[in-house]
C-alpha cells in the first residue's frame, strides 16, 4: 500500500548519484520523491521507478522548495544531493557563482531540515543525509568557487547533528568523491 510506505525525498536527483540513490530507496520500499531542475529527467525517472514522485525544483528557491514539499508530506529521510559547482580561482569566478552555489549547496540544506526535521522529531526518527565531498575539508586554487561552500555545508550538518541527533533525528556527512 503506497499510503504506508515511508518517504524519501532526494534533492539533485541527476544521472550519476541522486538516480542511483532514488533506486536503492525505492528498492528498500520507501516512495520518493525526485527534486531537481530539469523535469524530462524527472518524468523518465518516475516512469522507470515505482512509487517514486518527480519534482521539478530549483533548492536554491526556498518558496519552491517548500511547495515541493508540501505536495508530498513528512518525509522519514531526506537527501540532500543537489550540487553547486564551478571552478577557477578567486580572481577567476565571479562573486555570484559563489553565491549561487552557497544557496545550493547550504541554504537549501538549512531551509530541507527546517522544513522536514520537525516532524521527524516529532516522530522520534528520521535522517537527513548530506553527500559532500573532500572540497569540504580542503581548498585548492581552482576551487575557490566551490569548496567554501561545500565546507559550511559540513559544518552545518555537524551542527544540525548535534542538535537533532539527542531528538531522534540521524544527520551524516557523506563523503563521495564520484559519480
């Protein structure tokens, strides 16, 4: 009974990662319910995977993520695997790219767990998985547009650990360094 079955809600759902992981989800029984910017993906993906919910949407538009959200209700784990990336150095990127991806990779990050932890904690479980990457733990030159980001990103989840984990709610960092 679909009524029944818990849902995760993937954010990045592309090609590589957030496809592979939508599959193992609704492998293990859960519904899920796909985010991401580019909705032909989305409507192949839902025609593929059972019980999964294609939703176009830009996580760096905090209104659109929780109209996204709202048309599916709580889910018991949430993904967060959309991605901001460009590369080059300081003098190289332009200030907006690196804003932009700091609304991908961490504002979306901070208005998903403000949006779906709460009744996670009400329920006394849930997880918010974070997929980061090693630019999280180090700058290199070319990446002056990507990996400060990727490092609040981590930070971030270290803090919504601390403060959701003693409240049944499981936060993880995870690190993947490919496709």
């Amino acid at each position: 009974n679909l009524a029944t079955k818990p849902l995760a809600l993937v954010t990045g759902v592309g090609p590589g990662t957030g496809a592979a992981i939508v599959r193992r989800f609704a492998k293990d029984g859960y519904r899920v319910a796909m985010l991401a910017r580019n909705a032909e993906r989305l409507a192949a993906l839902e025609k593929e995977i059972p019980d999964s919910i294609a939703l176009p949407c830009d996580v760096s538009d905090a209104a659109a993520l929780e109209e996204a959200i709202a048309k599916v209700g709580n889910p018991k784990v949430v993904v967060h695997n959309a991605v901001g990336g460009a590369f080059g150095t300081f003098t190289e990127i332009e200030a907006e790219t690196l804003q932009r991806n700091f609304e991908i990779n961490t504002m979306a990050l901070f208005h998903l767990a403000r949006l779906t932890t709460p009744a996670m904690v009400a329920a006394g479980e849930g997880a918010l998985i974070v997929t980061g990457n090693t630019s999280a733990q180090r700058g290199r030159a070319a990446f002056a547009g990507f990996a400060p980001t990727k490092a609040a990103q981590r930070i971030l989840a270290e803090s919504l650990a601390r403060d959701l984990g003693p409240k049944g709610v499981h936060v993880a960092y995870l690190i993947i360094d490919a496709v």
